[in-house]
C-alpha cells in the first residue's frame, strides 16, 4: 500500500516526522508485513521551499534503504517538481522506482498459508493494477479538514490526498476494494494526527526508514 499526501502546510513541523506520523496512524500497510510507503509532499510557496519525503514501513527497509529512498527523491522527483510543480510525474516516477522494489521484498516473506498462497497468484497476475483514490475534502463549514488541534491543524486543500493501493491492498482481498472515509479527524496534543474514518489500510507500522529533500 502506497499513499501519496499533499499539505500545504506543515505547520513548522519536521516533514519525515509528518510522513511516519500519516502512516502509523493511518496503518498504510499489511500488519503481517509492514509494508506500507508514505510519499508526503508540502508544495513549494512564494515564501517557502516545497518539500518531499518518502516514509518507508519496517518491513520494506531492507528493499527501500535510506540511500535508494534518498536517490528517488533527489534524482527522481525533484525534477518534475522543479519543472513548473508536475507532481503527477513526480510521484509516477516514484512510483515506477518504488513498486518493484516493495513487491520483490513483499514476496520474499510471504508466508505460503491457504489465504496468502490464492493472495499471491492473483498479485503475479495484476501486479501492475494499481486503484487510485482520489479523497475530495473541502473546508466547508470550518475546520472538518483540519488535521490536528484546534486552529493550528494541518488544513488539507482540494484534491490533496490521493491514495495509491494495489489489488490487495486491503488484506488481500482479490478483487480490491476503494479506500474512502469520512474528513473528521481527531486531534492530539501538539498538533499530531489524529485517527480518521479511512478504510483499506491494513495497520502497517513505521519505524524511521526513509529520505526526503527540498527544491
């Protein structure tokens, strides 16, 4: 599971701390293989740097290390962000670096049981079909978008979230599933994030693994 987070504010926090954040408390991810991917993206200003950062689950540290994230964000996604902000080919290009090495790890240590086994036949045959979901929130009515405490939650702006996942995404279910949900989130102490209504994560973890950069 891949999901792909604008803000357009991070509200002076640390973007790697932002991205582990989103995907512990989102559970991007299988919980058996904690093998979720976290690309999050603050879109440059006329006041500030954009910036990027891929957050990578426990388990796919091994296929994604910090030096391989690193290089996708520098020599992968920076371009097409510097090119006039094209995140579209930013995150594809990311994406075509990141599905192979996630999956190749994935299928290593895929334990062979009844359910995973018919999981894994149907993953070799559409392990390129990808659902996007595209989550519109919109600050109608003050504040339901906001992601934190108070007024100094992170604000999600139209059309910036969209997340990426494959087939089995949600537990391995054949024939997929949309991930949607509600924009109420509840908030924490400090302006962390707080849990949300959306479904078809899995309840991956994270643990640090990563790389980010500006432009």
């Amino acid at each position: 599971q891949i999901a792909v987070v604008t803000l357009s504010d991070l509200e002076g926090q640390d973007k790697a701390m932002v991205a582990y954040e989103i995907g512990e408390k989102w559970g991007v991810g299988r919980e058996k293989h904690n093998n979720g991917i976290v690309i999050l993206i603050k879109p440059k200003t006329a006041r500030e740097n954009g910036q990027v950062y891929i957050a990578v689950g426990y388990g796919l540290e091994g296929a994604i290390p910090d030096a391989i994230a690193k290089r996708i964000v520098d020599y992968v996604m920076i371009p097409h962000l510097r090119d006039g902000n094209d995140y579209y080919s930013a995150v594809n290009a990311a994406l075509d670096k990141l599905m192979p090495l996630a999956c190749g790890e994935v299928s290593e240590k895929r334990e062979f049981d009844g359910e995973d086994a018919v999981a894994l036949g149907a993953f070799v045959l559409f392990i390129f079909a990808v659902f996007i979901i595209v989550i519109i929130l919109s600050s109608i009515n003050g504040g339901s978008t906001n992601i934190g405490s108070g007024n100094k939650g992170h604000k999600l702006d139209l059309w910036d979230i969209i997340v990426l996942s494959n087939l089995f995404g949600n537990g391995g279910s054949s024939g997929g599933s949309w991930s949607g949900g509600s924009s109420g989130w509840g908030g924490s102490r400090g302006g962390g994030f707080g849990g949300g209504g959306f479904g078809g994560f899995g309840g991956g973890h994270f643990g640090g693994g990563g790389a980010g950069g500006s432009w």
